[in-house]
C-alpha cells in the first residue's frame, strides 16, 4: 500500500514546514489528485489519519481536490473531460484520446498554518512548498 508512504511524507513536509515557521499549528494539508495518479483517494485519506498519530500534527486533517480527467480530443479539436479512466475516449464523437492533459496530478496545494506566537491563520502557497515537495515526490 504505497499510500502510506504517500502520507508519511505528507506529514514530513507540513512538519518541515512547522518546524521552519517555529513550531506553527498545520490546520490542514491540501492535495491536488488526479485519476491517472495511481492513488486511491479513500486509501490515502485513511492512511494519512494512521501516519498523524502520536504526532504534533494529530489534529491536521488531509483536503483532497480531485482533478478530472481532460484529455485532447484530435478530431473535435478539442479539449474533453473523460468520464471513465478505463476508456480514454471522447465523450462527443467516442474517438480514442491518448493526449493526456490532466489528471495525472499528485500535488501538495497549499498548508493550512496558524502561526505560533500571533494566533494569525495563513495558507502556505505550492510555491512555499514546492522545494519540499520535490524533495519527497518524483516530478512527472
């Protein structure tokens, strides 16, 4: 079950960055998940609760955005959401699209924070997060 990897190194980079911001409170992690991800959401969201305990980010919740799944379409020339992950086709003209351009998407969006000293409630961006994420997750 590699979403207990996944959600152990979620727990390292909310504890990293706690740890940068003085021992700040995180609120709350929020994730990017696409289909093509090769996550399961229930699994990681179930797995994430067992990595937090017995540690100080026992209260942190894991907010999952799921991505869907949009693919180009080459001959509506277009851009199509695809209902089914089984069949990569579009949902117009049922041609086969193999052009994939989102929901692959495995990604930290933002760190719910409440700053230690002030009490203040700020959002640690993908940006702040970035070089610890790429430090934990493989870049597609």
């Amino acid at each position: 079950m590699h979403e207990l990897s996944i959600a152990l190194s979620l727990i390292d980079v909310a504890t990293e960055e706690s740890d940068r911001r003085g021992g700040a409170a995180v609120l709350a992690v929020h994730l990017r998940l696409g289909p093509l991800a090769g996550v399961v959401r229930e699994a990681l969201l179930s797995a994430f609760q067992l990595a937090r305990e017995d540690t100080h980010l026992a209260e942190t919740e894991l907010v999952i955005e799921d991505v869907p799944l949009l693919a180009f379409c080459p001959i509506c020339q277009q851009e199509r959401t695809i209902a089914s992950v089984q069949e990569l086709c579009c949902p117009v003209c049922d041609t086969p699209c193999g052009d994939v351009l989102q929901g692959r998407e495995l990604e930290i969006l933002a760190l719910e924070i409440v700053e230690a000293e002030t009490d203040d409630r700020t959002v640690a961006s993908n940006q702040d997060c970035q070089k610890l994420q790429s430090d934990i997750f493989l870049e597609p």
